[in-house]
C-alpha cells in the first residue's frame, strides 16, 4: 500500500517517458477508432506536441534531488537529465524534418509517429535506468521500434533489406550484450549498478575473470550500437536504406542513448578493474576514426558520406573515454548535443533535396544548390563547417574539449592522430562544399514545384542552424551545465 | 551437486553452436534461430548462477529475456515476411542491394 503510494510518487522522476508513450498511445487509439486525419495528419502533430510537452516537463524534474526511483531501478540525475534533453530534442527536429520526406517514400503513416516516439521513450529510459534489467528491456524497447522504422516504407526493396540487415546484427549484438550481463552478474551477484560500483570499489570481487569477460561481451554489444570499428558493418548499408529522416534519428538518438549506458556501465564502474581497458579503448577510438574517415573519402552518396562520416565522429567521442575523465565525460555529453544540432541540420538539407526537390542524394544533386536555394545552401555549409570543426560553429568547441581532455590526461599522440583525422575529414566536407558552390548546366535542373508542408522543414532546419550556431559562440551555459552533469 | 562449472560449460557451447549458427548459415529463419538459441544460452547462465549465488534476481531477468526474444520474433518475422514479398526467397543471399 505505502509502496505503490511511493512508485506514485516516484512516476514524477519519469515523467518524459510517460508523456510520450501516452502521446504515442493516443495516436495508436485515435487511429484504431477513427481516420484521424488518415495519411498522419495529426499523428505528426500529436508527437510534436507530446515530445515539446515532454521536454518542457524536464523543468519539474531539474528542480529534483538526484534520487533512486522504484526500488532502484531508474534514476533521476544531472547525467540522465542532460541526455534526455538531447534526445528529446532529436525527436522534435526528427518529427519536423520527416513531416515531408516520408509522405513522399509513402508511409506517411500514424504508426511511423507511434513507432518514433516509442523508440524515443525506449532511450529516455536506457539512459534513466540503473540496473541491468532495465538497460536491457530499454535496449530491446528502442531497438524494435527502430528495427521497423528502418523498413517502414516497405514497398522498397532496399529498406526492407537494410531492416533485416539491422535486424539480424542487432539482435546478434544484443545477445552477446546479454550473455556478457550474465557474467557481470555472475561475478557480482547483483544487477544493480551502483551496488557494482561499490563491489568493485571496494576490492571485493571474487572472480575478477568473470567481470573481465562479461565487461568484454557488453562492450561488444554497445559498440555496435554505437557504431564502433570493428562493429560498424551495418552502419553505412542501414543508413543508406533507411528513410532519410530515421537515418538522421539514427545517427543521434542510437548513438546518444547507447554511450550514455557506455558511461554509466565503464566510465565509473569497470574501467576501475583493469587498466588495460584504456589501452583497447586508445586502439578503438584510433581505428574508429580512421576508418570513418578514409571510408568516407571514397563515397558519392551524401547520405553514405555522412553514414561514415557518424562513425568517424563515434570515435572522436571515443578520444574522451580513453581519456577518463569527468572533463572528458563532461565533453562527450556536450558534443552529443553539438552533434544532434548538426547532423540533423545536415539531414535536413539531404531531405529538402532528396523529397522537396525530387533529387537523389548524390553529390551531383548538390550541384548549383548554393545558387538555387542561397539559404538553406548557407545553412548546409554551416553544418558541413560544425561537423568539419571549424570555428564560430559548435562542432569546434565541441572537439576542442573532447581533444584537449585527453591532452591533460596525457595522451598526446591520440590526439595527434585525432587531429590528422580531422584533417582528412576537411576534404569530403569541403569537396560537397565546392559542389553545392558548382554552377551547374541548366538542363538537368529539376524544376522547383510550389512545395506543400515545407515549412515544416524549414523549422527544423531553423532549429538544428540556431543550436549550432550558440553552442559555438556563446557555449559557456551550456558546457558547464554538461560538466556539472558528469561530477555526480 | 552439479558444479556451476558444467552449466557454464554448456551454456558456453550452445551460445557458440548460436553464433556458428548465426555466421555460417544463410537462410534468415534458421539465423534467427540461432540468435534464440544465444537468448537461451544467456538465460541458463542467468539460472545457473541464480542457483549458486542464492539470488533470485537472475531468474528474474529470464522472465523479461524470454518476452523480449518474444517480441523480437514477432518483428523479425514480419521483416522477413517482406523480404520474401519481394524476393520470393528468405535467403540471406538475396539481399545484396546494399553494398560498399
């Protein structure tokens, strides 16, 4: 009785979960019993609202003590807060950006909203949880909703076929994710994960093989959400056959949701047992952005491009956790914003060319677009400039304080490599750069139709060119906000 | 009593008969049969140390594994139903659009 009067209480800890799956439920019943506005009309118009509302409902939450809910099962901090925010934000360019492009693959549908803000919630609660049980049930709740969302436009043969590619290797990883959580909890005897971290604090593990081992298999698992090289093989297939705007969602929410589990599971937990893992985290993190970049070098399909280009990033991330840190920590939460902003800015434009101008997403397609649409070309080459780094833009001061994290912890050349990295990546940003600013002959110009819905675009663009542009000027807010999140 | 070590010993070949499973072999039903079988591994090692450690918790994680690799069934099946839709074949084979 006084329990469930405490789990009353304690639903206030997770209010934006429980926004958005009533939104989502309420899109799922007003769909069932009637059209309600079929084609999605107001399906996208109650996600906005549920995801706004659930974002504005963070504020309540702020003002909360950090504070264990349910039996210890979610938690509600400074860290969880952080990222919540950034994925809620996600969600809304997300649902702006696709209001178009998916009414042109032919899915605009309501279930593609549903799907989106489940998925939504599913992360939400993976960065919430702390105990292992729930990191595994949010990892499968997000999962499977972002398994049919890469396949909704199912009359294409190449969508279904990323679908089932992700399919398969997500559950493969997920697997090894759970059989590594067997060993964790065979060497503890416990799932919770603040009763872990005091375990291993205190020296009292008896089978330091067993943690080791189930480290390992977890760190499989979340590489491959995360995208990390060697576990990236599906990345640059599944975002190319993916809907535009859930190749975008994708690329954030995923990658966002999975470190914040990364974090919480080897940032103050594992990472204390052996010191080798900085030593596999360094060749990580190396290979990671090498790969990413020189891949994406060779690449002609801007959204295959910027596929590549998210790995390279993961691994720029990858720089702050072999540096350990709380500064580097701090780092990572603040480029995840940075990177949200940015690449869903970048998807943006890929989705205004691909649907509204009825272009593909080649690099020919980009051709004159500078001089066609001068503004949404500025804003494209504003993200090309945050994701290349380069400085009023947030993306500079977002590596500058992941790089300069691993500087004081005393890995140089890691960030020698990161920073030639970066120089490599100059060349495939600037090269669409140089194309958008091509004349191009006037023959091939797809004339531009009167567009319905764009403005919705346009939003989100605003959305995605503004948040880029303040964290690069006037970042001082919100990186401490992110750094006073890490210092739990 | 059986040692612990003979559950984790069998639990270990049948998450690796899975992972043969998963690699060598190339229609998606008989893959994704595999996977299931990793689930499972996974669940008997949850049992197995439940039991030596005297926790109940593992056992508590079977349950949610076993509705989960429900419900990944469900929307794995419905992809590969797709895919046959459109390939008229459930191999693995076929698809092969996306490439790098």
């Amino acid at each position: 009785m006084i329990l469930g009067i405490q789990y009353i209480k304690d639903s206030v800890g997770f209010l934006p979960f429980l926004i958005l799956l009533a939104s989502g439920l309420i899109i799922l019943m007003g769909s069932a019993v009637s059209g309600f506005g079929d084609k999605g009309r107001y399906g996208s118009g109650v996600a906005l609202i549920g995801s706004v509302l659930a974002l504005l409902s963070l504020y309540v939450l702020y003002g909360l003590k950090r504070n264990v809910l349910f039996n210890g099962m979610l938690i509600i901090d400074k860290f969880s807060i952080f990222l919540v925010a950034t994925l809620l934000i996600a969600t809304i360019v997300v649902i702006l950006i696709s209001r178009n492009a998916i009414a042109k693959e032919g899915a605009e549908i309501n279930e593609y909203y549903v799907l989106l803000l489940f998925s939504s919630a599913g992360m939400i609660l993976m960065v919430q949880s702390i105990n292992l049980i729930m990191v595994f049930l949010a990892l499968e709740i997000f999962s499977l909703a972002v398994y049919v969302l890469v396949g909704i436009t199912k009359q294409k043969k190449i969508s279904t076929e990323a679908s089932l590619k992700y399919l398969l290797l997500g559950a493969f990883s997920a697997a090894f994710f759970l059989y590594g959580l067997t060993y964790i909890y065979g060497a503890t005897g416990t799932l919770d994960l603040q009763k872990i971290t005091n375990l291993v604090a205190a020296g009292e593990i008896t089978n330091r093989f067993y943690l080791l081992f189930g480290g390992t298999l977890v760190l499989f698992g979340l590489a491959f959400k995360i995208a990390i090289v060697p576990f990236h093989m599906w990345t640059p297939d599944v975002y190319e056959g993916a809907p535009t705007p859930i190749t975008a969602y994708m690329a954030v929410g995923v990658k966002a949701a999975a470190l914040a589990v990364f974090l919480r599971i080897f940032g103050h937990t594992l990472l204390k047992i052996s010191i080798n893992w900085h030593t596999l985290f360094w060749v990580l993190a190396v290979i990671t952005m090498s790969v990413g970049n020189i891949c994406a070098l060779r690449q002609d399909s801007v959204k295959r491009m910027l596929a590549y280009s998210s790995i390279a990033h993961a691994g720029y991330i990858f720089v702050a956790v072999v540096a350990g840190s709380n500064y580097g920590y701090g780092g990572i939460l603040f480029y995840l914003l940075v990177y949200t902003f940015m690449n869903l800015g970048a998807f943006g434009v890929v989705i205004y060319v691909e649907n509204l101008l009825g272009l593909k997403d080649d690099y020919d397609s980009f051709k004159g677009f500078g001089f066609r649409k001068p503004i949404i070309g500025l804003c494209m080459v504003i993200f090309l400039c945050s994701l290349m780094g380069l400085p009023p833009t947030g993306g500079f001061i977002a590596k500058f304080v992941v790089f300069s994290s691993a500087v004081k912890a005393g890995y140089i050349w890691l960030v020698v490599i990161a920073v030639i990295n970066s120089a490599i990546a100059a060349y495939y940003y600037l090269r669409l750069i140089i194309t958008i600013y091509t004349r191009a002959e006037e023959t091939n110009t797809v004339e531009d139709r009167p567009i319905e819905g764009s403005i919705y675009n346009s939003i989100g663009l605003i959305i995605s060119l503004i948040g880029t542009l303040i964290l690069g000027i006037i970042p001082y807010g919100v990186l401490q906000l992110a750094m006073r999140a890490v210092s739990l | 009593m059986i040692p612990l070590n003979y559950y984790l010993i069998l639990s270990g070949i049948l998450f690796t008969i899975g992972i043969i499973g998963v690699l060598y072999r190339r229609n998606t039903l008989i893959i994704f049969m595999s996977i299931e079988l990793m689930l499972n591994s996974a669940n008997l090692t949850f049992v197995a140390f439940s039991r030596f450690l005297g926790n109940l918790d593992g056992q508590i994680f079977v349950f949610f594994v076993m509705v989960v690799a429900a419900a990944e069934v469900v929307v794995g099946l419905a992809i590969i139903v797709n895919l046959y839709r459109h390939h008229k074949s459930i191999s693995a084979d076929r698809a092969n659009l996306l490439k790098w």
